[in-house]
C-alpha cells in the first residue's frame, strides 16, 4: 500500500515499516519486504515530483532532494548484514 498507492520511496517505505510508530518490523522483515515488493521506485519518484512541481507549486530545486539524502540511503541499503 505505501509504495503503490502512497507512492513512497524505497527510504520511506522502509522507514514506514522499522519505525516504532509505524508497523515496528524487524530491519531484516523490512528489507527482505523492500526487496521482494513489486512496485517501479522510479515512476513512484517521477509522480512524486510532478505533484510537488505541479500541485504544491515547488521549484525544482525544491523538490531534489539534498545530496545527504543519497549518502544516508545508500548507507542504510548498502551495509553488509
């Protein structure tokens, strides 16, 4: 539901699911989720952006995201268990 219908990123969804005010899966439970769902993260990103460009009249700038954005989501996906 959050990445199909919410149109959620992967960090978002993750976050979602191990979040103790979320659904308080284990890491591995939402990684192992993560891994397996079926969803395209890169139409998700692309609605995303068209509704903060079009409908929240965002700039561009505005809705990339900072560059500490990418190093924290490649350190949570990338680590070795």
């Amino acid at each position: 539901m959050y990445a199909n219908k919410m149109h959620m990123s992967k960090a978002a969804v993750y976050k979602q699911l191990i979040s103790e005010y979320g659904e308080k899966f284990t890491e591995d439970a939402a990684k192992y989720a993560i891994e397996n769902v079926k969803v395209d993260w890169k139409e998700n990103a692309l609605y995303k952006a068209d509704m903060y460009a079009n409908k929240m009249h965002m700039s561009k700038a505005a809705v990339r995201p900072h560059p500490l954005f990418y190093f924290t989501i490649s350190f949570i996906f990338l680590q070795s268990p």
